[in-house]
C-alpha cells in the first residue's frame, strides 16, 4: 500500500499452501493486499483464480518454483524397493494415509521400505514393519535420498506446489499424490499418478506397482525429468520471473 502511494510498481508472490483457507476467512484483508498489486505470481491455478476473483485489475501469472536438473542420478529401475515421503510427518501432508497405505504395500512386497523423513508433528505414528522415521535432513542427504528410492509418496490433503515432488520428477523418480494444489499440473507432465484424497488402498496400490515394475518407475521417472528440463529448469523459471518483473516498471 505504501509502495502504491509513492507509485511505485508492486509484485505480490503467494506462497505455500495456506493462502486459500486464509483468504476465505479474511477475503476483506487478504482483498484490500492485493488489490493494490500491479501484479500478482502464484504456484497454482486454484490461486490464481482467488486472486483474479478478489484483484481484478492485477495481472496474474501462475509460475512454479524452478528446480535444479539432477541428470546424474541414475534412473529408478536401478534401485531397491523404496517408498519416500519427504516434508512435514503431519495429517496435511497424508503421512497418516501414507502409513495406513504402507500396512498393505508391506503385506504384498515383502522386501519393500518405506522412509519418512521430515519434521514431526503431533500425529502419531505407529509402529510398523519396515516404516523407518528420519528427522529433517539437509540437501546432500535428500539426494541421497531420492537417489535410493523406487517411488515418492505424497497424499497430501493440502498443497501449493510442492518442491518435494518437483525434485523428484528432475531426479527421474516416479510419485504418487494426490489432486490438490499444483500437483495436477505436475501429473500432467507424465511424471506421477493421482490418487483420491484419504484413499489408502488406491495410495496402495499405486505404490505397489511402481514397486513391482522397475520398468514402469523408470518410464514415469524419465518424463518427470524431461518435464522439469523442459518448463522448470533454473535458467527458464529466471526468464519467466525477468520478463514479468520489467512488465510493470
């Protein structure tokens, strides 16, 4: 607002996967921010569609987070039967759905892991069979990672555009998530599958397949990273952010 009074140009940039609820229970706030906005970037189209509903006279661009290439790491038919979940261990990133989902993943392939790691929170997790819990790791160790698992897990039940799922498609590994937030558009990019929201047994079997069948996590894998090579590289994400930073100079 301040900016708008000395006239200057002004750029808002929603982030994460609060703004929507905020939004519906303070539209005259979040209303009143944006509309003195000359422009207004989001990570996915739902936002976006807020944004253009409460600031109608702002340009409003949907641009994702880039992501670097990681083509050293080799594809995910070369790994051991892992399952990965990365993020928050918390009820809006589905890990209570993810460890109901792992009770039946478990049951069928015998010689599977599944690895959470991440911040706690205060959902509880019980204690299952190959189910192993890691603390937040920094960027070298979530390579690592990534580089040893089959498959990413991610049901979440609220998203903007998740990193933890943009990293995996540029490591050549397949996810399965769910329809919430941006994660549509990365689906559409061939490098994962959708499941329903809370649906433990399609999470499951999902999983199951990418972990019986090498060949099939390897063929998501190598479009989620031509996905990223094509529309979310470092050098793309910059141009895009450049030439709508100089259109309201």
């Amino acid at each position: 607002m301040l900016a708008r009074q000395r006239r200057l140009p002004t750029v808002v940039t929603i982030h994460g996967a609060s703004f929507l609820p905020f939004a519906r229970s303070r539209p005259r706030l979040a209303a009143r921010v944006l509309r003195h906005a000359d422009l207004i970037t989001c990570l996915d189209p739902d936002v976006a569609e807020m944004a253009r509903t409460m600031a109608p006279d702002a340009r409003v661009e949907v641009v994702p987070n880039p992501v670097p290439l990681y083509s050293a790491i080799a594809p995910a038919d070369q790994t051991a039967e892992v399952v990965l979940f990365a993020g928050e261990i918390g009820a809006r990133k589905g890990a209570d759905v993810l460890c109901r989902a792992w009770e039946i993943v478990a049951r069928e392939r015998t010689e599977a892991r599944c690895i959470l790691a991440g911040p706690r929170t205060n959902l509880e997790i019980p204690g299952l069979e190959r189910l192993e819990i890691r603390p937040p790791v920094g960027r070298e160790e979530m390579l690592a990672l990534l580089a040893s698992a089959r498959v990413v897990a991610l049901p979440s039940r609220a998203e903007g555009m998740p990193m933890t799922l943009t990293e995996a498609m540029s490591a050549g590994r397949p996810f399965v998530a769910t329809p919430v937030g941006g994660i549509p558009a990365l689906a559409a990019g061939g490098g994962g599958t959708l499941v329903p929201v809370g649906d433990a047994d399609a999470l499951a079997q999902k999983l199951i397949e990418f972990l019986a069948e090498p060949a099939l996590a390897r063929r998501y894998g190598e479009k989620g990273r031509g996905f990223c090579a094509d529309t979310r590289s470092v050098e793309i994400i910059d141009a895009r952010l450049r030439e709508l930073y100089s259109s309201v100079r």
